[in-house]
C-alpha cells in the first residue's frame, strides 16, 4: 500500500546540524523516514547543497528546493518597516513560495511547516491536513531580548515583539494542529494565541553519538584552575547574550577564587567585539568558531554552562552537555520546559553571584560532579532519545491526516 505523503516546509536548509532547530528537525526525520509517511522535504539550499547529498538522503525520500535568500545586514534592516517581523520578512522568496505551491498542488496527505516564519512560503488556502512545528514561542524571545536591551534597541525589540506576537497568533491558528517542544510552551501558545489544538513532543538527544564520559575523564582542576565550556551557534542573539554575561559578570567572580580558570566557548561565527573583548582584559578564553564535531571540546570541560537570559522553547544543549557526563549550570531559561530538577540532574542559577558560587561549587567538589553527571544521564536515557520524539511526531501527524479525513 502506497504511504501517504507528508510535505515538511522548512525555512532553513538543514545541514550541517549547527543549530537546536536544525538538529531537532533533522533527527526526527531521519528516525521518521521508512515509517508511515512518505517524506518530502522542502527548503532553501546554499550554492554547497551538493556536499550534504549523502545527510539529505537520510532524513527524506524526496529533497525539493530553491536558492537561499541573501541574508544581508542591509536586508534585515530594511524589513525593520515591514508589516511582519524580521524574521518572517527575510524568508520570503518568490522562489520558494512557488515551489510549494507546485508541491502542494500534489495534494500531500499532510503538510508539516517547520517554524512559524515558513509560513511566509505557503499559499493563502492549505487543502491538506496541515501541522505547524514551533520550536519556541517566537514572541517570548522578542519580550526577553526587549527586556534585557538598552537604549534605542529596547524600542526596536519592542516593536519586533509587537509585530510577532500579531503575525505568530495568526499563523499558528491556520493549522489545524500545532507541536510544541514542551507543556510549557504549549500552555503558553494556548494562552496567548487561544489555540484549541497543541501537542507536545520531548526533547531529544543521540544517546549513542554523545555517549557517556565519567566527568572524572576530564583533567584535573587542581587548585585554582578548571574548565568551563559552552556550546552554540554564536551568531544568535541570545548566545552572545548570555556569553557576554558569562564574561562580564560572572567571570570576574569566578576568578577571585580560580584565577587559572579557562573558558571554551564552542560555536560558528562569534563576535569579534566579544572575542576581543576576552582578549584585551588578557582572559583564558577560547573561541573555536565552527567546528565538526563539539564532543571533544565537550569532553575536556569540568563544567558545562548555559548562561541564556533569552530565549524560548528548550536547550537541546543541555540534553547533549548530560548525556556525555558533563555537570550542568544553568539559568531557569536555560533549561526552561525540560523535565531535569535543581540539584538532582543540574545546577540552577539566574544572577550572576549565583552563576558563579554554582560554577565553583562544581570544580571545587569532584563527588557532586559525579553525582550530578550520573543522575542526568539516567534521566535522559529514561525517555529522551530521538527515536521516542519521532514517535511522538509520526503519531501527531498521522492524527491530523485522520482528523481531517472525517
């Protein structure tokens, strides 16, 4: 019997996995592809799209695309004006929005849009069962960029936010079912946009690829030294955010009681205000830009940080920090909508005092790392492998194709 087919719409091209959004897409279609769906997969691609051929052919049974916009600094900022925020406005395509519109005229079983700003390539009417995936509420991020901004930028976040929350409500309610990554974000979609149909899925991680590491395996401290590690795609806004943070505000008490500590901030494209802002107060930080593969740089830490005062949805990080064995500090958003506890799976901090007695309080007792390492790892192996997301996933659309059948 033919599988029906389920269209997904992305906004991004989904390789290399450098991104939460990408490598949560990614991993649960490639753990959802030889199952009840057909999968065709819709996306800009950059000029190298050819070099993934291999990774495309994992997560779909067809790849449809069309040339990637130009994310230009002169682009973002004329669609500043736009009726939409900047983040939808920078996706739109002719390109793409006739490519889906061809796809959709084969009549898929369902079709699935990945992130709310894909929407923008998307025909006014949608005849398939139809799903929307948010990663996050879109509008909280803006409020918390808005909240920790200063000067003429706390403005424009504040008219961003007010633009998303207007195009995010409206969006989400033409779908006849919406995903979110956590009860909590869907209590809060529910709340703010009145939807009547959201659905979670769990967060996931690749137990096997970041397999377990005894904290003990990473060099030794000694008495005033210790390494701290962060990973993430450091041209988001909300990662420079919470480094900069890290940096001004925490570190400066963490050396007072440590003053050989070294910090590894893992992640593509970094500021260079940032990293000379590291390198002229002559600190023990290191900033590696892109690199293949995080496990190692993960693997040499003592501490894993996650120092977000931003951000929404959950910290697929954080899952990848505990699952090698890493003792994890973080802030409340950084492990906002994860089901892990303060002092059983992590180390929770919101202030900068607190950031660093935490931080300190690892390096300083080598048995609550341990402890803490081991916990969050039998946490998330309980439930939190990529297999048992796609299942949650293939189960949501498979409702919806069978709702809209009726």
């Amino acid at each position: 019997m033919t599988r029906p087919r389920l269209l997904v719409v992305s906004p991004r091209f989904l390789f290399p996995m450098d991104q939460g959004g990408k490598i949560r897409t990614a991993n649960i279609l490639k753990r959802m592809k030889g199952g009840a769906f057909e999968l065709v997969l819709a996306s800009p691609a950059p000029p190298d799209a050819d070099a993934y051929e291999v990774d495309i052919a994992t997560v779909c049974d067809r790849f449809v695309s069309w040339p990637e916009p130009r994310a230009s600094q002169f682009r973002r900022v004329r669609a500043l004006l736009d009726s939409i925020p900047v983040a939808a406005a920078t996706d739109r395509s002719p390109a793409g929005r006739s490519a889906i519109t061809d796809l959709l005229a084969e009549k898929p079983a369902v079709a699935l849009v990945d992130f709310p700003h894909a929407a923008v390539l998307l025909p006014d009417r949608i005849d398939s069962a139809s799903v929307i995936f948010t990663h996050n509420v879109e509008a909280e991020i803006f409020a918390r960029h808005a909240d920790v901004a200063r000067g003429p930028m706390r403005l424009v976040w504040r008219d961003q936010t007010r633009k998303m929350r207007a195009f995010e409500g409206t969006t989400l309610r033409r779908f006849d079912s919406v995903i979110a990554v956590s009860a909590r974000d869907a209590k809060a979609l529910v709340e703010l946009y009145g939807l009547t149909r959201v659905e979670t899925i769990d967060t996931g991680v690749d137990l096997e690829f970041y397999a377990f590491q005894p904290p003990e395996d990473a060099p030794n401290t000694g008495a005033d030294g210790g390494t701290i590690v962060f990973t993430g795609a450091m041209d988001w806004r909300a990662n420079i955010d919470g480094i900069a943070f890290l940096m001004d505000e925490v570190w400066p008490l963490v050396l007072k009681a440590r003053p050989q500590a070294k910090a590894v901030i893992v992640g593509r494209n970094p500021p260079e205000d940032l990293v000379a802002r590291a390198r002229d107060r002559g600190l023990a930080w290191r900033f590696t830009g892109f690199v293949d593969d995080i496990r190692p740089y993960v693997a040499q830490g003592n501490v894993y940080v996650i120092p977000l005062r931003v951000g929404s949805g959950t910290r697929i990080k954080a899952f990848e920090a505990m699952a090698m064995g890493r003792p994890v500090v973080s802030t409340t958003i950084g492990v906002e909508g994860l089901d892990v506890a303060h002092e059983r799976h992590y180390l929770a901090a919101d202030d900068a005092a607190d950031f660093a007695a935490a931080i300190l309080r690892l390096l300083d007792d080598p048995s609550l790392r341990d402890r803490l390492a081991r916990a969050a790892r039998d946490r998330v192996e309980e439930r939190f492998s990529w297999s048992h997301v796609a299942r949650q996933f293939e189960k949501i659309c498979l409702r919806a194709l069978d709702l809209h059948r009726r």
